[in-house]
C-alpha cells in the first residue's frame, strides 16, 4: 500500500537497538524502551503559509531522525509499524558522516 501523509506529516519507521544487556541480564522485549530514532519513509508536500504559498519540510525522505520518546502516532501499514507525526515532533536529523 503506498501512502502519502498530509500537509506537515512524516511516517517514520523505528530503527531497532541491538539486544539490551544490563550488567549480565538480558533485557526482555517487553521491558525495554522503544528507540528513539527513526527512518523516514515517506514526506508530506508542507504546511500552508498565510500568504497561501507552502512552506517546504527540512526532513526527506531517507532521512535518519530523532524523535521524543511519546512523539506521534503509531499506526500500521501492511502488517509492519510506523509512527506518523508531524515535522516539528522532530528533534535532530542525524547526518552519517
């Protein structure tokens, strides 16, 4: 299913740590905070300005993001989660230099 958000929304898909280990102990799935980070997937076309123009959005699509921890809305799309949010629940986007 292809889809397209609206306006100033972003669906992002997590980026998964590697396994939790603390002093030893496994950390199971259930116990372990969801990441904060995120890939884009897909970007809407921007918010409308006063003057009618659209204001174009600083994050693409493949971009690698920084979100907060109760940032968005999840959602699901072909059986895999997304988070659906908008540009300015964004903190960072992470350059890979």
């Amino acid at each position: 299913m292809k889809v397209r958000p609206l306006h100033d929304r972003i669906i992002v898909r997590r980026i998964e740590e590697g396994e939790q280990k603390v002093g030893g102990i496994i950390i199971p799935d259930t116990a372990k905070e969801k990441p904060q980070q995120g890939k884009v997937i897909a970007v809407g076309q921007g918010k409308f300005k006063d003057d009618g123009t659209r204001q174009p959005l600083d994050v693409k699509d493949g971009d690698t993001i920084l979100f907060g921890k109760y940032s968005g809305q999840e959602i699901k799309i072909d059986g895999e989660e997304y988070l659906i949010m908008r540009e300015d629940e964004v903190l960072a986007i992470l350059d890979s230099k």
